[in-house]
C-alpha cells in the first residue's frame, strides 16, 4: 500500500478489473485508499461498512436469492440490502442474475473478486467471534470504569 497521496492516481480505474482483464494500459497506476479522492476508498467502504461485509460473507455460502440473504444477515432492511446489494455489484464483487421462470426469480452470487474479498473477511469474522469473550470482558471493565469515574 502506498501511503502517499498521488494526485494522479484520483479517478483512474484499476490495473485489472474484477474480471481479471486488463484496463486501458493502467498496468502501472497505484491506487492508495488513504487518499480522499481514491476510487478505492469508496469500494473499501462498500466492503467494511455495516451490511456489504456481512452480505458478501453470506453470499460465501452460495448464490442466494434476494429474500434468502435478507433472512441469513438477521437485521438488515429491505432498503439497505437493496442498496448494499446495488454498490457492491457496481464495484464488481457481486453478480445479479434473473432466472427466466415463472415467476422469475433474481440470484445473488459473487463473483472472482468478490471471493477473494471474502476469503480475507472471512478470517476477520472467526478472528472476532473467537475473540468475543475478551471483548464483552474488555467492555464490561471499559463501562464500570467510566461509571465509577462520573460518579
């Protein structure tokens, strides 16, 4: 990761799209997501905001239809996996697919980058629900302190 801001980076698309093909001779172009105006920081925070994590680790699973992954990310409304959905398939990580039935049906599933992504939040994941014990453990010495320091 270049931790420098490079002004020329800013607006330009990846060296290889989702699809693994190359992008108009951009072989060279560095992406640095600590840039404001980066394209990758939009995508990051597709990524690791509250529902796309969570929607791409379920889709993890298999293709899924709309309702079926509303169902497997417990919480999420129709309009914010709606929306999730919808940045997360412009940014290439999900493919959309409408099954010509009756009636027809649309399916959800990832595609080569959006499995790659996952495998990496996939470790997140497991790393904090194994690690959730020392969590509650922490918050709880966390609010007693800070109880105790405004009493």
């Amino acid at each position: 990761m270049n931790t420098e801001s490079t002004e020329t980076n800013a607006g330009r698309s990846p060296a290889a799209g989702p699809d693994g093909a190359p992008d108009d001779g951009l072989e060279d172009v560095v992406f640095d997501v600590f840039a404001r105006g980066c394209p990758s920081r939009p995508t990051m925070e597709h990524v690791t905001g509250r529902w796309g994590g969570l929607v791409l680790v379920a889709l993890a699973d298999g293709d899924m239809r709309f309702n079926a992954l509303r169902r497997r990310v417990d919480g999420i409304s129709e309009k914010m996996l709606a929306q999730a959905l919808h940045a997360l398939e412009r940014d290439g990580l999900v493919v959309r697919e409408v099954k010509q039935a009756i009636p027809p049906n649309v399916e959800y599933r990832l595609t080569e980058f959006g499995s790659g992504v996952v495998e990496r939040l996939s470790g997140l994941v497991e790393f904090v629900e194994a690690n959730m014990a020392g969590v509650l453990a922490a918050q709880q010495r966390y609010d007693e302190a800070k109880a105790a320091a405004e009493a």
